[in-house]
C-alpha cells in the first residue's frame, strides 16, 4: 500500500476554494460587527443591572455558553420553521453566528467594563460628563481595549465554528472542501488544504483584529 | 411516523447523551494526560520541545475540530486503518483537548512568581525537582478553575463528531428530527440536554474561580 | 459674598457620622488647605463638594450654584467645580491633549479646534506643551498630574479641588507639582487642597482649615495656627507630622 498523494487535483478547484473562503470571512465579519456590538448591549445591561434585560441577557449568555454551536444552528435552521420562521440557510448561519458571538461577548466585555476603576468614573463625572457621555468616551474604549485579545480569539473560535455550517447546506469553506473531495475522490488532500487555509484565516483575522482594535479603539499611531 | 411518542424521543436522546458524556470523558481524561506532557514540553528548557509544543498548540487551536476528525478519519484509511467514527472522534477531541488545557495550565504556572523559581533554585532543587515540588502545587490551585470551565467546550466540542457519524446526543437528535417531523421539540430537548451537562460544570468552574479570588484577596 | 458656601453639612456612611455639621465660606481667590488625619473627613468634605460623595443634610452653594442632600444631576454644579485626584485618574486610551480636550468638546460642546487650542494653551499653562500627543503611560506621575491639572483648567472652573494631588508621587516630583499649584494661586484661582504638604500650606494657603472627628475643629492664617495652635488635638496633630 503505497498511496501517491496528489495536492494538484485539489487546486484544480481553486474557485470553489475561493469561493468558499470568501464565504466563510463574510459570514465571520458579519458576525463580528454585529455579535460584538450585540454583546456591548449585552454589557452595558448587565453592568448596570437595567431590569428586565440584565436578567434576559443572564439566561441568553448561559443557554448559549453551555450547549454547542451546531445544535444552535440546527435549532435555527430545523426547528425555527417548524413554528413559522422560515429562513434559508445563510439568514441561519448568520443568525447562529451573531447569536453565539453576542453570548460570548457579552460576558468578555461586561468582565472589561466592570474591571473599570472607580477613580475613571469620578474622574469623569468631575469634568461634568453625563452617564451616557462617561460610558461611551471613558469606560468603554479602555474596557474593549482590555478585553480586546479575548474578544479576537473568540472571534477566531467562532470563525473555526462556522465550519459547521457546511451541515445545513451553507457552501462556504468546509462545504466547498465536501464538494471538491466528492469530485477528485482526494479527501484526505483537500481536507488538509482547507485546514491550512482555515489556520493562516485564523492568524490573518487575529492579526487583523488587533490593528483594528490598536487604530481604532486606542488611536493610537 | 406519529407512532414515536415524546416519551421515545427523550428515551432515545438519553441513550446518546450517554455516548456523548463517554466520548467527552474519554477526549478529558486522555487529553489531560495528553496536556500533561506537552506543557513539559512547552516550558522545557530547550528551545526545541518549546516551540514543538507551540507549534502542536497553534495548529491544534487554529484549525476547526470538524478538519482535525475529517483528517484523522480520511487520514487513517490512507495508511490503510479502518478507523470507526468512535476512535476517530475520540482521537480527535483528545488531541484537541491536549492542546487548549497544556496552553491554559501553561497559563497557571506561567503565573506563578519568578521568585518561587529563584528561591527553590537556590535550594539546590533540579528543574523537575522545583516543577515537582514548588511549582505545580501551586499552579494546580489556580489551574482547577479554568479547567472545569474548559470541560464544557469539550462536551460541546463532542457535538461535531456527529458528522463523522457518531451517533451521540446531535445524531441522534438529527435522526429523530427526520423521522419525527418534529425539529423545534427535538432539538430543543437536544440542546437541554447539553445545558444538563453543561450548565453544572460551569457554574462549578465559576464557584471555584470565585472562591480562588476570595481567598487571595485576602 | 462667598464663592463656596458650606452650610450645616451632615454626612453618614451607615452608621458613621463622617462629617458632623461643617459651615465654611471661601472667598473668591483664597487657598485653602484642609488638614487632618485619615479619617477626619476632610476628604470627604472635598469630595461632597462637587458631587463625588452625597450628604444627608444642610447645603453646599457654589458661584450661586446650589445643591442639596441627595441631588442627582449635578453637572451645573461639576461644571463650576474642577478636581484634581492622588491617583491622576488620566484617560489611559488618551493622549495628554486629548484628555484635556475631551469635556470641553462633549460636555461644553466646544467645536475640534478650539477645543485643541484650549488645550494646547492649558498644557503649557502646566508646562507640557510638547507632550500633547503623548499617552499617560509615557508620562512620569508628575507629568500626569500636571495634564490632570490642565484637564481640570480647561472647563474653566470657578473652583479647584485637589485630593491629596502629592502623595502618590514620587519625591523628586513633588515640587514640579506643587509649583503649577502656586502659579495657579498667584493668578487668583480658588482651590480647595486636602494635603500633607505642610511647608506648602503655610506658604500658600489664606487659609488653614483643621478637621478633627467631622468638624471644622480649627481655622486660621496657616502662618498663626501652625505658630500658635489654639486647640490641643492640632497642637498633637503638628507636633506628630514634624
């Protein structure tokens, strides 16, 4: 048994290979924009204990935090229509994604806001800022800023996790790496380059991250 | 169809919870293991086990799971093993375990004081000595915390050897969703059923976290 | 009419009667420096002063600002009152000029560039012109102290608090310090100083405030009551810092 290994007959499919990637970082950004800043909202109501809604969020963060990412996206995608929501499968894979990163990042965030020191608060409100006004120029930016590595490595996490969603019929990276074994009959080829592609996606959005969060949120040069 | 009763569908969800509470103990335990030796590994002094470490740990924590089972599954028919879903997925969450608890314990010792290493190297203890005696005891009180926490990702994680087809709580609540017509029940009891499993172990994690703070703040 | 009124103050942290009815006017113009040992109240006093701390009874009346137990909006008040605290309490994720910009633009309203221009005047009014781009973390704890200064100045208050603004510096970097605070008096500010600085309190202070037990236990000319303690307890309290 001498198997000859064929990387070639993988990148005959190098649309599919494109395609899929390109699928899998738009699913990724969508969710990030919008997980992150549902999990601000998330925060803010659970550092300042806004009734009914920190109580909500509580029950949101531990019923996502403590059942997996595909039963979420199965539950999405099977069961939602069983009582009239209907979606396809990108609306599920979006909606799973924005749903399990705003859990994760409530929780990172809210640790980032309430390790605020008290000191940054009065500071604030001696120059006369209003509640909102201290929140948004003073609490927040450091508190992001803080938790920020915490918040890229659940950002790579959750992009590693969307290679689920090849399972509902989502055709990005893993599903394009299903199609493209299917044809060249090289599973065990395309599987390890996808993996390679999947692992610089991940140091390349760690990466990119932390420059967002450097320009962005610190300003600094 | 509607000859399955709720009462069959948890009864058959139990029985895959049980696969997937076996397969979660059997990724912990020998991946803790697993972990073990490559955090010795990591902290060596050698640059060479370092960064042989490193590298296992990054791939490991920068691919998906499902790749790491489709590799091992597709990989061992190409050397010609048979491999059954079972030892696949059991390989694979191991190895993955392996990788995240050696960089969390790593994290543990790491936060150990300097001057613990200077103080029991000054009494002359070899570096396996100092590890053995000054070092882990210490580490391993800070290390049991996360630990705990870090065992609900591995019965989450159990969840995507479901599609390298081992039957645990998601296959089987895969198949009884499609033979039931019934998604929104069955899914919803599927997912209680990893919040069952779940839920305590991260409530725990964060009891012994909170006790750990307590007692050093004071 | 005085600038600060203090009217038959009380405050209680639970059970603790911290401050036990304090009545003090400040002129415009005047130096005060507040003495005491921990746990007297003074800084307790200073901080009710712009709101940082609530109290339960009496008044505090600001430039005809006034406020009383257990009002919440106090910015009328905030905006009339600068603080400057031990810990500096810059904005880490800001630069020097921007921690000074950052209230006249949102609370003031000030557009970008004269807001910049504010600061840059208020930075060199502490002598740190140049370090407008730079990070608190770049800074020594002086340096920093001076920006919350400047930061405190460019609201234009009409009265400056400070919080034991020394005792976390370093020795060597007390003096820089201490030497914006007297510019300030020598241009006519009202501050309000809880400090330990004694040589700097009888040197610049108009007026000397001892608190003992919550109360204003004893005030005077620095220069006559550090000479002449009329009470045994500030008599005890100088002999015990000299």
């Amino acid at each position: 048994m001498s198997y000859v290994f064929d990387f070639p007959a993988v990148f005959e499919h190098t649309d599919a290979l494109l395609a899929g990637t390109g699928r899998t970082l738009a699913l990724t950004a969508i969710g990030a924009v919008i997980g992150i800043a549902l999990g601000i909202v998330g925060a803010v109501c659970r550092a300042w204990r806004l009734a009914p809604f920190d109580r909500l969020f509580a029950v949101y963060v531990e019923l996502i935090r403590n059942t997996p990412f595909l039963v979420q996206l199965f539950f999405i995608f099977f069961g939602l229509p069983a009582i009239g929501v209907q979606m396809n499968e990108w609306q599920a894979a979006i909606l799973a994604v924005i749903i399990n990163l705003g859990a994760y990042s409530t929780e990172i965030i809210r640790a980032g806001i309430e390790a605020t020191p008290k000191g940054q608060i009065e500071a604030a409100q001696s120059l006369a800022l209003n509640r909102l006004q201290t929140f948004r120029h003073v609490v927040l930016p450091p508190a992001l800023l803080k938790v920020w590595p915490a918040l890229c490595s659940q950002v790579v996490i959750v992009m590693l996790g969307t290679s689920v969603c090849s399972q509902i019929a989502a055709e990005e990276l893993t599903f394009a790496a299903n199609f493209i074994q299917s044809r060249n009959f090289r599973a065990f080829e395309t599987y390890f380059i996808v993996t390679a592609i999947y692992f610089l996606l991940a140091i390349g959005i760690r990466q990119l991250m932390m420059q967002i969060g450097r320009r962005l949120i610190a300003r600094r040069p | 169809m509607n000859d399955i009763s709720t009462w069959d569908i948890v009864r058959n969800l139990f029985d895959g919870a049980v696969w997937t509470l076996a397969l979660s103990l059997t990724a912990f335990v020998f991946g803790g293991l697993a972990g073990l030796a490559i955090l010795f590994a990591r902290i060596a002094k050698h640059a060479l086990p370092r960064r042989l470490a490193l590298g296992y740990i990054e791939i490991f924590q920068g691919t998906p799971l499902l790749m790491q089972l489709f590799i091992i599954f597709f990989g061992g028919s190409l050397i010609g093993l048979e491999i059954s879903p079972w030892i696949a997925a059991a390989i694979g969450l191991t190895l993955f375990t392996s990788a995240y608890l050696a960089e969390i314990w790593r994290g543990c010792v790491e936060a150990i004081p300097k001057g613990q290493w200077e103080a029991s190297a000054s009494l002359a203890l070899s570096r396996f000595e100092q590890m053995r005696h000054v070092i882990l005891p210490q580490a391993l009180r800070i290390a049991i915390a996360p630990t705990v926490g870090f065992s609900v990702q591995v019965v989450k994680g159990t969840a995507v050897a479901s599609i390298i087809g081992f039957v645990e709580l998601t296959k089987t609540g895969s198949m009884l969703a499609n033979a039931t017509y019934q998604p929104f029940l069955v899914f919803g009891f599927v997912a209680l059923g990893y919040f069952a499993l779940c839920y305590p172990l991260s409530a725990y994690a964060r009891t012994l976290e909170r006790n750990l703070h307590g007692a050093r703040s004071h | 009419m005085a600038l600060v009124r203090i009217d038959a103050l009380h405050k209680h942290f639970g059970s603790n009667h911290v401050l036990k009815g304090i009545d003090l006017d400040i002129e415009e113009g005047q130096v005060i420096a507040l003495i005491g040992r921990s746990g007297s109240g003074k800084s307790t006093l200073l901080r009710t002063i712009n709101g940082l701390e609530s109290f339960d009874e009496g008044c505090i009346e600001v430039d005809g600002e006034r406020i009383h137990p257990h009002e919440t909006d106090l910015r009328a008040l905030r905006q009339k009152v600068g603080m400057v605290f031990q810990q500096f309490n810059l904005f880490p994720h800001l630069s020097a000029g921007q921690n000074v910009m950052l209230a006249t633009r949102i609370v003031r309203k000030m557009p970008e560039a004269e807001a910049r221009e504010l600061a840059k005047a208020m930075l060199l009014k502490v002598g740190l012109q140049d370090k407008f781009d730079a990070f608190p973390d770049q800074l020594s704890g002086g340096q920093q102290q001076r920006v919350a200064i400047a930061r405190a100045l460019a609201m234009q208050p009409r009265v400056l608090l400070c919080d034991e603004i020394t005792s976390a510096l370093d020795p060597e970097l007390v003096n820089e310090v201490l030497a914006v605070v007297k510019d300030l008096a020598a241009e006519g500010m009202t501050l309000i100083m809880v400090t330990h600085e004694m040589r700097f309190a009888r040197e610049v202070g108009d007026k000397l405030v001892f608190m003992y037990q919550g109360r204003v236990h004893e005030t005077g000319d620095p220069r006559d009551v550090f000479a002449n303690p009329q009470t045994p307890e500030l008599a005890a309290f100088i002999g015990a810092i000299q």
